[in-house]
C-alpha cells in the first residue's frame, strides 16, 4: 500500500471570538463565543497528488493549512504530515514543505531577488548544486533568471508570483501548499503559473495542496478536489468522477419575463438566479431540453433562453446547493 | 469663508475622542514623563537648599508648565504635507478652493485642544496636587501668557510646516525634524528654565525666536519678567514672527508652483 | 553553526535592505544623536548649577545617565522588532516566520536591524569620552572588562523587558499600554533611582526591574554610600545574575506566548 503524504483525521480547531459588542476599555475581560473553524474533517493525499481546496471563504481552508503546515495545533484529531506531526515538529515539518501565499509576500521587498532566493538557500540549507540546478529549471520554464538583480518591489504581480514559487521550490520541499497563486493575474500569467506547477509535479512528484476560488485553474491541475464548508467535508473525489457524474449535466438559462413572480420548477436544479435569469442544472439523462422549456412555457413567460455546458464552478455550486437541502 | 477650517478644528477633535482606551494609554504615559520631571526637579530643589526659595519654587511650577505645553505642542502634526505628496494626493488638495496650510492649521488646532482637555488638564491638577502647588499669579498675567504661547505657537506651528515643505523637494523629512526637535528644545527653555544658562547662552537665545515657544509664555505668567526684558520679549516675538510668515507663503508658493508644473 | 549562521544571513539582508537610499541611515542617524545630545546638554547645564543632587556628585550621574543611552541603544537594534509582535500576528508575517525551519526567536532578532539603535550608542559614547575625568573610576584593565560586562548586562535588562512585554500581544490584542508604561518608566533610570519616592522605586526594581539596567551596573563602579551593602565585585555578580534570570524568563515567556497562539489562533 502507497503510504500517503497527507494524512488527516477528525480534525478539529475553534476559535475564540470576542464579542465585538462592549468595547470598554476592560476588554480583557470581554465575553468570547467559540467558533469551530474545523469540525471533523478527515483526508489522506497521496504522494505526488495534487490537490484543490474548494471552499467559500471562512470556511475553515486556512485553518486547515496552518494546521498542515504547523502554526496552528489542533484542538483533536490526528494530522501527519509526510510522517510526522507538524506542530509538533514544526522545524523538520518546515524543512520539507513549501508555502506561497498569494495575498503575502515571503520574499525580502526591497531586495533584489537573488538575494531573497540566497536567504531561501541558507535558512533552508540546500546545497550549492541544488541551488544552481533549481535557478537553471526555475529560469527555463518562468525566466526568473532575467530579474534577479531586480528588486522585488519593482516586479508586476505576475513576475513576482513566479518568483514565489520559485522561491518556494528551491529546497525541494515534498509538499507545496499553494493559497490563490494566481489571484490578481492576467490569462497568460495564469496559463505559465499553472504549466510551470504542472511540470514540477510530474517531474518532482511534488504533492501540492491548491487553495483558490479560480475554478479554471482546478480543472487545469488538480487530480482531486476537497469541498469545505463550515468546517466541514462536503465532497471528496478525484476530478474526473465528479466530472462524469455531474458531467452529463446541463445548464439551462432562461429569461423569465415577470422576474418578480416566484420561480419554481418541478425537474432540474434552481442554481442561481439573477433578477429575471433563471439558471437550472439539469440531468440530461431524465429530461431533455425542450421538455423543461415547455414545462416552464405553462407557467412563466420565457423571453430568452440558452443551453450551456456545465464547468466545475457550477458543480461546486450544485454541491452546495445539494448540501444545503 | 472660516467655516471649513473651523470643521477642520471639531472634526480633529472628535477624532481624538473615539477610542477611550487610547485616551487612557496617552494619558498614562504622559502622565509619567511628566511626574518623571517633576520628581526629578522637586529632589533637585529639595536637597539644593533652594526648597523655600521663590526660585526654587519657580522653577518647580516652570516645569509643570513646561511639561505640560510639551505635551501640546507635540500634538502637531508634521508629516501632513510630506504624506500627501508621497501619496500623491497632493494634486486633488490642491484642487480645492480652501488653503492646505490654513487646514493643516486647523487640524493642529484640533489635536492641541484635545490634547489640552484629555491630557493636560487632569494631569496638571493632580500633578500640582501632588507636589502642592498653588496657582497664585494675577489674571492679567495669565491673560497675557496665554496670548504670548498663542503667537509663539503660532511661530512653532510654522516651523514645523516649513520642515514639512521641504517633501516638495526631499520627501525623507524627518530627519529634519529630529534636528529640529533637538535645536528647538534646547533653545526654547522646555528642557530647563532658561534663567538657568550661562550668560553667553542666554544672549545666542534671546537672538532667536524659539523662547517665544515655552520660555516667554511661562516666565509672563510666572512674573519674572522685568518690564524691560517684556519689551524685548515683544519685539522678538514680533520680527520673527513675521519673518516665519513672509518665509512660510514664500516656500509655500515656490513648491505649489514646482508641484503644479511638474503634474504633481 | 546552522543557526548562527542564519542569524547573519537574515542582518546582513535586513541591513542591506535599509542602505537602499544611500544617505538615509546615516542622516537618520545624525538627527537622533543630535536630538539626545541636546537633551543631555540640558540636563548637564542644570547638574552644572546644582554640582551634588541628594549625595550624588554630577559626574556620577552622568555616568549613569550614559549607561541609560547605550543599554537602550543596544536593545533597540536587536529587540526593537518584539514590540511589533501585535502588528505581526494581525497581517500574517508570523505565520511567514513560523513556517520556516529554524528557531522564531532568533529569526525575529536577526531579521530586523534597528540602526536607529546607533544614535543612542554614539551619543552615550560622546557624552563618556567628554566627562570621562568626572566620573572617579580608574580604567585598569579589571574594570575595562568589569565595564564591558555590565554594559552587556544591562542591555539585555532592557532587551529582556522589551521582549516580555512585547511578547504579550500573544495574550491580550492591545499590548500598547504596557508598551508606554514602559517608555514612561525608562525616563526614570536616566538618575540614580533612590532620588525617587519609595512607590517608584519598588517598580523599578521589582515590577519593571530596569534600576537593573543604570543603577545596578554603576553599582560596581561608582563610590557612593549606598552602594556599601556589597563589594563592586559582588554587585558585578549580582547584576549577572539578575540578567541572566531576566534573560531566561524572556526567553520562556516568548515560547510560552507562541505556543498559546498556536494554540488559539487569531
């Protein structure tokens, strides 16, 4: 039996919210109401894995993360991380994981970026080959090579991107757990970010744990998906099994014309609405197309209507929705 | 045509007011950097044989004003224009049909009033408590030191906006006013009184507008000023005071024009 | 040594990062040692005035008033960063430090170099050298060393109460309180403290022990009556190893308080 890289198990972590309302001066002394941020989610990932972190936010993703990576403790529940107990050993647990944080910076802002990837390569101990081999890799597929004499203040957000996770890869870490990498960049940056992971796993067998809301670059990547919300597993599969069982979906989008009348509809799946547009998920194994136009037709007038193909992001919304009947 | 800088004055105000638990903090450390003083001085006094003295009462309450005005003026901003041109807001304040500097006023005179209720008023009562000071100078004394730390903070006050002008043309300036901070406090007699400096130190003082800050307000007020040394005072006062503005509206002029042509 | 060497790597980064503007440091620099040389002149001309202040000759406080520069002037480039700790846990740049694979403390003191630290140095050595013939301590060398020892100890008195406090932000949002009690009560050791009514004295020694970062440490150079208690040799002693018990307790409080974070989070 593959041993698995991640291994998780009734994870559980709260928080202790102060209650905002009395903001005396005393507020050491405030009341608190405890909030599980992580109530009882269990995974294993394999080796070489990647994995997507699906979830709306403050759904407890980045709490699960810093418990993988060993800030945070948990309240309960077993957690190992490459065999052994992150916040345990947070040192030789940081010694074989990588982190980027999309929305912060780990790199030294005003120096040139050599610099931040030399401090990378003392506080992390790689060799000197590791490192020349890693700058060379790293330069073929994201050209960091061209700006390390630039300081990283001066980068865009797409150059400086690449380097985080150059950066991040430099000591061959088994794990990357990457939070919204491509926030915030153009398709093309999106399009070499996402190459360049998909390189390094297959070349490195990298086991990467990918958060984001960018549904695209969880179909590009990942192998498997986890669905988090209130804590909580709500789904746990490999992409292509959700794909073939929500795959025969379709979406129907219909322009009712009195969007004020309540809509309710006896086949498919009410989604989402927006005002007047009506998006329905529909099987289209039990119903055809035209049967739900026409069945709809005997209640409401339909000014427009559309047939479109359904993407991952209206899977996880049909996840949700499911969820929540 | 007042109106917006009046607002400018409650708005910085009430700003000050919100958080309560600031209000606290500020006080207690304001509270100790001043008790540090004067415990320091009441010991000095005390054991100098000077405990009796008129002199050595003087110098005691000179402290507690001293301190206390600190606590003031320090409330002044000096990075408002600095801070506007790094932001590039500049531009837009400009823009508008009111005078920046007159609003940075205003916003001083808000931070100065705020400080004077929250800050300087309980703690000069239950300082003077403490170390048993009575109050006793007439009211025309008072009257006239309160219109003389008028004018000499107003002299302050443009100090510390031409120091922040400098950002037209070299944006670190604090530098500046640390220097300036050195050489005011040194000159001005809030460190000591300055019937405490050798006679040559005095003469350099007496030359330069910074006593008109601290010194000449608390020793009005304090009634050691001869009549003729008053005269003096007021002519000091005066010249530089009008010196401060002419180079004031002149620095302000010459960097609206640089910031104006070069697109902000 | 991996974890010395790291140290280093992270000054040398942190150093380099604020030379970007070539004459910044040094006109920062320049400014603070003028500011705390003017306020030393003031005091000087008032200690010139009143030559003996309680039984204290005027160069014996200078003297003090020196070690009050320097052992704050060390404390701020190393230990600055520890009052920080709140602004660190509420955007994220902990987290940054705790994933990383060597010791947060060392990170955290090798990372952040406070050259404004330097101003207080320089000015305390100017104002030494100046009144050097005042103070009434001979310079052989057992009290070169003697010297060296307790300016050391009395650094980290200031460092270990800076790390403490600053070390609260894991408990409580708003260590900000303390932080300016702190500022408060530093104002006091620049004299020697038995000038001081009872009430602040028990702080300075027990509460806010930093009489051990002046007072103490001219306790093994200076001749004043009320230092009689001991020998110069054992206030030396003394003074150690009231720091080094300081020191450890600031170590312990800091790995305390990130545990506790770890524990609960934001």
């Amino acid at each position: 039996m593959m041993s698995n890289m991640i291994e998780v198990e009734q994870l559980v972590k709260s928080y202790k919210i102060r209650n905002k309302s009395d903001e005396s001066r005393f507020s050491l002394l405030s009341k608190y109401t405890e909030k599980k941020a992580v109530d009882g989610i269990s995974f294993q990932v394999k080796k070489g894995e990647i994995l997507g972190f699906i979830g709306p936010n403050g759904a407890g993703k980045s709490t699960t993360v810093k418990m993988l990576s060993g800030i945070l403790v948990p309240a309960s529940g077993k957690i190992l991380v490459n065999g052994i107990v992150p916040y345990k050993n947070r040192k030789k647990n940081g010694q074989s994981i990588g982190v980027v944080f999309g929305q912060r910076s780990q790199l030294w802002w005003n120096l040139p970026v050599m610099d931040s990837f030399e401090i990378v390569k003392a506080i992390y101990k790689v060799s000197d080959k590791n490192f020349k081999d890693n700058l060379e890799r790293f330069h073929d597929i994201l050209n960091v090579g061209e700006y390390l004499d630039i300081p990283v203040r001066k980068l865009s957000l797409g150059q400086r991107m690449r380097v985080e996770i150059a950066a991040s890869l430099m000591h061959n870490p088994e794990i990357v757990f990457l939070d919204e990498p491509t926030i915030g960049l153009d398709m093309v940056a999106k399009e070499k970010i996402n190459e360049f992971i998909k390189l390094i796993n297959q070349e490195r067998k990298v086991t990467i744990i990918l958060t984001t809301h960018d549904m695209r670059d969880i179909e590009k990547l990942c192998d498997r998906i986890l669905v988090i919300d209130h804590g909580k597993t709500i789904y746990d599969g490999d992409i292509e099994t959700v794909k073939s069982k929500y795959g025969k979906n379709r979406m129907l989008i219909v322009d009712i014309e009195d969007e004020l009348k309540s809509f309710h509809i006896n086949y498919g799946n009410v989604i989402k609405e927006e005002g007047s547009k009506k998006y329905i998920m529909f099987n289209k194994e039990d119903f055809s197309a035209i049967d739900m136009v026409n069945e709809i037709e005997n209640e409401y007038a339909i000014k427009d209507f559309s047939l479109v193909e359904t993407d991952i992001e209206d899977i996880v919304k049909c996840i949700y929705s499911e969820q929540n009947k | 045509m007042i109106l917006p800088y009046l607002l400018e004055i409650k708005l910085s105000l009430r700003d000050r007011l919100v958080f309560k638990k600031d209000v606290m903090i500020r006080i207690i450390t304001s509270f100790l950097l001043s008790m540090t003083t004067m415990e320091l001085w009441s010991v000095i006094m005390r054991t100098s044989d000077n405990s009796g003295t008129t002199e050595g009462i003087n110098t005691i309450k000179y402290m507690l004003l001293a301190s206390s005005l600190t606590m003031m003026i320090d409330a002044t901003p000096g990075d408002e224009i600095t801070g506007r041109i790094v932001s590039g807001s500049i531009s837009r304040d400009l823009l508008y049909p009111v005078s920046l500097p007159l609003i940075i006023l205003g916003k001083s005179i808000g931070k100065v009033i705020a400080t004077f209720m929250l800050n300087v008023v309980p703690i000069f009562v239950v300082l003077s408590l403490m170390y048993n000071i009575s109050w006793t100078s007439s009211l025309s004394s008072l009257l006239l030191a309160i219109f003389f730390w008028l004018i000499g903070y107003l002299i302050y006050f443009m100090l510390n906006l031409q120091i922040d002008m400098i950002s037209f043309w070299w944006q670190e300036t604090f530098y500046f006013h640390y220097t300036k901070e050195a050489i005011y406090a040194f000159l001005s007699g809030a460190l000591i009184p300055l019937w405490y400096y050798p006679d040559w130190l005095k003469r350099v003082v007496n030359l330069l507008p910074f006593k008109n800050i601290m010194y000449v307000p608390i020793a009005t007020y304090l009634e050691t000023v001869s009549a003729e040394e008053m005269k003096w005072n007021c002519l000091n006062m005066g010249i530089w005071f009008f010196v401060f503005l002419f180079i004031t509206c002149l620095i302000w002029n010459i960097g609206v024009k640089k910031t104006v042509s070069n697109g902000g | 040594m991996y974890t010395v060497k790291c140290f280093f790597v992270l000054m040398r980064a942190d150093l380099k990062s604020r030379m970007i503007y070539k004459l910044s440091p040094f006109l920062y620099i320049f400014g603070l040692i003028l500011l705390y040389i003017s306020a030393f002149l003031g005091n000087y001309i008032m200690l010139t005035k009143f030559k003996n202040i309680d039984g204290w000759e005027y160069g014996q406080i200078i003297f003090i008033y020196v070690f009050c520069l320097v052992s704050y002037g060390v404390r701020s480039i190393f230990f600055n960063h520890f009052t920080n700790l709140g602004g660190m846990i509420l955007d994220g740049s902990l987290d940054n430090i705790l994933i990383k694979p060597m010791n947060s403390f060392v990170y955290l003191v090798g990372s952040h170099f406070e050259i404004g630290g330097f101003s207080h140095i320089i000015a305390g050595g100017i104002i030494f050298f100046k009144f050097n013939h005042l103070f009434g301590v001979t310079w052989n060398v057992k009290n070169i060393i003697f010297y060296i020892i307790a300016i050391i100890c009395a650094s980290l008195v200031q460092s270990s109460i800076t790390v403490i406090i600053g070390s609260c932000a894991f408990f409580v949002e708003q260590n900000e309180g303390l932080r300016r009690l702190y500022e408060g009560f530093r104002q006091f050791i620049y004299y020697p403290v038995t000038l001081y009514n009872k009430y602040i004295q028990v702080v300075l020694f027990c509460i806010l022990p930093l009489a051990f970062a002046t007072f103490i440490p001219a306790a093994v150079f200076l001749n004043h009556p009320v230092y009689n208690i001991m020998s110069k040799t054992s206030w030396l002693l003394f003074l150690v190893g009231i720091t080094g018990l300081l020191s450890v307790i600031a170590v312990g409080v800091f790995n305390f308080g990130l545990s506790h974070y770890k524990s609960s989070g934001t």
